[in-house]
C-alpha cells in the first residue's frame, strides 16, 4: 500500500509541473503540467486536428531553444523535430547546404 501511494504522490507532482521552455532571447515560457505531451507530439507529427490551445502550445515548443521537464524527459525535442522539420546545415567539403539526410 505503502508503495501505491508513493507513486500515485509522485504522478500528481509530475503532473502538475510545468515544462519550461527557454527562448532564443533567454526569458522563459511554460506549458502547464497537465499539458498531455504525448498527444502533442501525435498532433504535432500528423498535423491535422489541432486545437487551438495546441496550436499555441506548438508555437512556444516551435520558438523554443531548449527546455526543462520535470522528471528530465526529452519529448519538447521530440515535438519541436516534428514542428521545425528538416534542418539545413552546411557541407563540410563543398560549403553548400545540404540536408539532415546528408544530402546536398
């Protein structure tokens, strides 16, 4: 019993900790604690059937350079890879853009 309570305790405080988002120009943001990740990130990969609290949870993730969750799990980097899309980089031997694929 002793053990259900515990963890029922530690679900409520991971739960009701919000995810802070730190922005490119060092302020923060933060998605409240019941904010259900996992159907972000579903939403955020298919893209369709987005609400409109999503939509904005989305766009702070999106704007987002990084963030800290409270039991240290990376599913924001996850969302924002789904938001942002492929990134381009620079090819280190023709100095042209190229993919994440590794194509130029």
């Amino acid at each position: 019993m002793n053990l259900r309570r515990r963890l029922a305790a530690l679900e409520r405080r991971l739960i009701s900790d919000p995810t802070l988002l730190i922005m490119p120009d060092g302020s923060t943001a933060s998605i409240p604690g019941h904010c259900d990740l996992l159907n972000l990130l579903v939403v955020a990969a298919r893209g369709v059937n987005i609400s409109p609290r999503q939509a904005a949870q989305l766009d702070l993730i999106r704007r987002s350079t990084s963030a800290t969750q409270a039991d240290g799990g990376r599913l924001i980097e996850l969302i924002r890879c789904c938001v942002l899309g492929p990134v381009e980089r620079e090819c280190m031997n023709l100095g042209e853009a190229t993919r994440d694929d590794g194509h130029c």
